[in-house]
C-alpha cells in the first residue's frame, strides 16, 4: 500500500505542484534523492504525533544534501479537515516549543483543502490540495533563499489562484480523478 501512496503523491506532485506551477522551487527537488516521502500508515493521534516528531528530528538532525525536505503523509488518518486542521496546529505548537521556528517551516495539504473566506467552490484550493493529509515540513533558510532569488515572490498565491481559476474547477476535478486512476 506504501508504495501506491507515494506513487500518487509524486504523481500529484509532478502535475499539480510542478506540472502547474503552484511551487516554482519544487522541480528540482521533484527528481533528486534529498526529497523524502514518508508514508505514515498509523491512525491514532499518539502514533502520528510520534511520526511527526521523528521526521521533524530527521530534518534537524540531517545535513540539507541528504535531506532536504520532508513530505509525511497520512493515507489513513486525518481524513476529516477539521481533524486535519487540529493535528497541524498541534504540530505547529511543537515545532515552536522545541525552538525550531525560523528553522522548520511547514505547509498543509489535504484532500478537502479550503482556504477560509473563500467561496468551497473556488478552484483557489487545489493549490493546496493533495491526494493525502500531509504535512511538508521544509527547511526554512531553503524557502528563503530560493524566495530571495525569484522574482516578486508575494506574487505566487495570486498567480497560482488565477491560473487554476482559468483552468476551472471542472478540469481541476477531471484532473484530479486522473491521479486515482493510473
């Protein structure tokens, strides 16, 4: 099942992340060996606090050309977003405890992504929406340096939420099922 799961994942990632453009700074971390993928198959929230926790030890501890980003994904927990939304709070709270801001940065994926505010029909949330609940826990000095040498990064949300808006959310679906059904 691992297998599959992180099949989707790089599947999602290489033609919604990078096929759309939504993260310019993924694709070269798409092919390389410093991407991890961490299939979580535990359900209880004890068991994937302790999942994040050894991937956010694996992080830190790990030089940046062995490990340079983490994606750890929950085919079977967390599948209501509220639950999601609580265990990311959670997961936040601990990576400030343990002094790790501005050295950890994490980002929120989930299948039933809705950014709040804005209308559940928005096409806007499929730059956040991946096959899985998943957490990317990212280095923060990488995100600052790829920002600093991007032009108008502040620009990305709104370029990615008129891209997919042109794209529509009937194709955006289309393309979607596509990814569950390879």
């Amino acid at each position: 099942m691992s297998a599959k799961v992180e099949q989707q994942v790089r599947l999602w990632l290489d033609q919604f992340v990078v096929g759309l453009n939504l993260c310019p700074f993924a694709r070269p971390l798409l092919g390389g060996e410093t991407l991890r993928i961490v299939i979580c198959e535990q359900t209880g929230r004890k068991a994937l606090h302790e999942a994040f926790l050894t991937e956010l030890d694996m992080l830190y501890s790990t030089a940046q050309t062995e490990v340079a980003t983490t994606l750890l994904v929950f085919p079977f927990a967390l599948q209501k977003f509220s639950d999601y939304l609580s265990f990311l709070h959670v997961s936040e709270d601990t990576v400030n405890e343990a002094g790790l801001a501005g050295i950890v940065q994490l980002a929120s994926f989930h299948p039933d992504y809705v950014f709040a505010g804005e209308d559940s029909a928005s096409a806007s949330h499929y730059s956040n929406r991946s096959p899985y609940p998943l957490i990317h826990l990212l280095r923060e000095d990488m995100v600052s340096a790829a920002v600093a040498d991007y032009p108008q990064p502040e620009r990305i949300p709104a370029r990615n939420i008129e891209a997919l808006e042109k794209i529509g959310n009937r194709e955006l679906a289309r393309r979607w099922q596509a990814l569950f059904s390879e």
